[in-house]
C-alpha cells in the first residue's frame, strides 16, 4: 500500500535533519553538482 511504501522510504535510519539556513539553496546545489 502508499502507507508501506512511504514508511520505508521515510524511515528515521534513512533521514538526516539538517539546519536550514539561507547558504542552504547554494549546499544543496553543490551536492546536487557532485552526485551527478
């Protein structure tokens, strides 16, 4: 079912909690850069 599929998709071993800041957008993109 979506409840099972999101459940192990959001699994609290599986996030990370990250401070948002406004450097932020500008991390995400150099991640985004560096995985692709």
């Amino acid at each position: 079912s979506l409840r099972d599929l999101l459940a192990t998709w959001f699994t609290t071993g599986l996030l990370q909690v990250e401070r948002v800041t406004w450097q932020s957008p500008c991390e995400i993109g150099k991640i985004f850069l560096s995985e692709n």
